[in-house]
C-alpha cells in the first residue's frame, strides 16, 4: 500500500530525477526509457558470443576459459558457478545504491523479473525447479530496517515466479562487509554465516537438495558466496550455483 501510494504521488507530482539522464523517472530510480535499458541490458547467458569465466562467471574481454583473477587468487572453490546479471560499474551502482539504501523497493519487482528469466535461460545448465538460497541478511537487520533487499527479492521469485525458497542459512556477523577490505572480507568468509539449526533445516526440506541457487545482489571478493556454497556442500548438496545481481569487476 505504501509503495502504491508513492507510486501515485510521484506520478502526480512528478517523483524523483533518473539516476542515468537526469529525466522525471516517477516511482522509479530509472525513467522509462532507461528502466527499459537497465532490464534489456543484462548479459544473456544464452549468447554464444559472449565468453564467460568459467568460476565466477564474469564477462571476459580478452582472456578465454578463466580470468586472471580465478587463475591467480582463486576464492570460489565451492561453487559451481556463479551467474552475474550486471557488472558493478557507472549508473548500474547508482541503481543498486537507490534499491539498497534509499529504499526504492518499487526495484524489487524489476530485479524478480530479470532473475527469472536467467534462471530459465540457466535451466539447461542447473536443472529446471531448482530451489533457491538467500543470503542471510545481518541479525537484527530487518528489524532496524524494515526490509531485507534479498529477502524481499525472494518473496517476489517466489509468489510471483513459483520458485522454492528454502532459507537454510543464517548469517552470525553484523559487520557490513562493504566497510572491509579484500583481505578481511576473505578472513571473517569461514565463520560469517552457518547453517540454520538442525530442526529448522529438517522443517525446511526433509533431505539436501541436489543442488541449488545462492541468490545475492553484489559479488565482489567471492567471499560471501564461498562461504555459503561450503556450508551447503557440508549439509549435502551435490551441486551450489550463485546467481547474483552486479558483479565487481
């Protein structure tokens, strides 16, 4: 209802400037045109011609097989790979910025959309019906917040796209790993989330999925999603995909 409302009143008095062109872009971060771009802009992971790191999944410009970062720091050796919407870079992270920490969750719908429609172009590659994992926002988060982007992103995949949700994780920490560095994010990844007690997961689903699909907004180090794909590999899951919003190049 609040976000009705919003909708109604930027409409009518014109709502917030595009973060891309600067135009009247209403309810949203983006105006039309430029929502329109955002959502057609993501790369397809259906496209030959486009080349791929095979570990983190990242767009490769010159390199073939694995980039250079994956062949000399490797991070990602639970994961079975990762799938990244967008790269992190120019307008894409002040899209990010305005879902995440002003509060735009008219984004939510938009991004449910994007990851269905990668997750269907993905079937051949994962299995069709695959259930999904959110990342475990930090404790107390959505209590102080209201709302959890990943959380509220699920919801939406689920009731809207009928994907299964199943939140087996939890996170322990409450430190923002956008405030560590690459070296403390990858010291604090073993101990940062855990799986949920063994009562919630029999709850949950009565044996490990074969396999399934961490979903995250950002990948920067990898850390987070190592982190995670270990957990579930150690409750039984034979196979761990990561499907995430923008990756940091």
């Amino acid at each position: 209802m609040i976000r009705f409302i919003r909708f109604v009143c930027a409409a009518l008095f014109g709502g917030d400037n595009c973060v891309r062109c600067g135009k009247p872009s209403f309810a949203y971060p983006l105006c039309p045109t430029c929502l329109r771009l955002f959502t057609q802009s993501w790369t397809s992971f259906a496209d030959p011609a486009v080349s791929r790191c095979l570990i983190c999944g990242k767009v490769l410009l010159s390199e073939i097989g694995t980039c250079s970062s994956c062949r000399n720091a490797p991070v990602l050796r639970s994961t079975d790979g990762v799938f990244p919407l967008h790269a992190y870079q120019l307008w894409k992270k002040s899209v990010l910025f305005a879902w995440k920490m002003e509060n735009r969750r008219t984004m939510s719908a938009v991004f449910a959309r994007m990851c269905a429609a990668a997750l269907r172009q993905l079937e051949p590659v994962i299995g069709s019906g695959v259930p999904l994992v959110p990342v475990p926002p930090r404790p107390g988060k959505i209590r102080a917040r209201g709302w959890d982007q990943i959380d509220e992103l699920c919801r939406l995949l689920r009731r809207r796209h009928h994907y299964v949700v199943l939140p087996l994780l939890e996170r322990t920490t409450r430190v923002q790993q956008k405030k560590l560095g690459r070296v403390r994010r990858l010291d604090m990844s073993d101990c940062a989330y855990v799986l949920k007690p063994p009562r919630q997961l029999r709850k949950l689903c009565s044996m490990p999925p074969p396999a399934v699909v961490l979903v995250d907004d950002v990948m920067t180090t990898g850390a987070t999603i190592e982190s995670c794909a270990a957990q579930l590999k150690r409750f039984g899951v034979k196979k761990v995909y990561a499907l995430t919003l923008f990756a940091v190049d």
